[in-house]
C-alpha cells in the first residue's frame, strides 16, 4: 500500500524529452496516468542527443560508418546533417569543423 500523499511521477526515455508530473494516488494506492512522450528535437550532428556537439558524436558517427553500431536510441536519426538517411563521414566531418568552431 502507498502512503497517502503526493508523488513526483518522471518518465525518461532515451530519444524522448523528460516528462514530469505530481500524482497523489487514489484509496487503495493505485495510480493510473497517461504520459505523453514526446521527440527531443536534436541538432544536426548531435549524435548522442545530449545538447552538444562535441568528439563524443564524431566517434559515434565514425562507429556508424565502420558499422559498429546501426541506428539505436544511441544514435539519433535527426543528427544526419546531410539527409541522406546514413550517419557516416559527413557527419563526423561536420561535427569535428562544429566542434572546431570552423563552422
């Protein structure tokens, strides 16, 4: 059983922006609360989604293109600068000028 009182209610998921609310649970201790997940817009480079584009996306675009790692919750889709539907060398290339401030 819950105590009575009111709860802090956080979902995260990687590639998703954080969701957070207050519950107060009904008698009995259940709680029943729809959460909207929304997309993290991520910028174009920024391979891990965490904000900023540094090395850390330019080895995980190198990764890609050696064929490491295809598209996971650890590489975001939207961080293809060029469109063409693959995370490679003109991704890493753009993020190192970026990371640079060549560009």
């Amino acid at each position: 059983m819950t105590a009575a009182g009111t709860y802090t209610l956080i979902a995260e998921a990687a590639g998703y922006e954080k969701f957070e609310t207050q519950v107060t649970p009904i008698r009995g201790g259940s709680i029943t609360q729809n959460i909207p997940m929304t997309l993290a817009t991520v910028a174009p480079g920024d391979m891990n989604g965490d904000g900023a584009i540094s090395l850390a996306d330019a080895v995980l675009a190198l990764q890609m293109e050696a064929g490491d790692l295809g598209f996971s919750l650890d590489v975001h889709k939207q961080a293809d600068v060029n469109r063409d539907g693959r995370i490679g060398v003109e991704e890493a290339l753009y993020v190192l000028q970026e990371a640079s401030g060549l560009r």
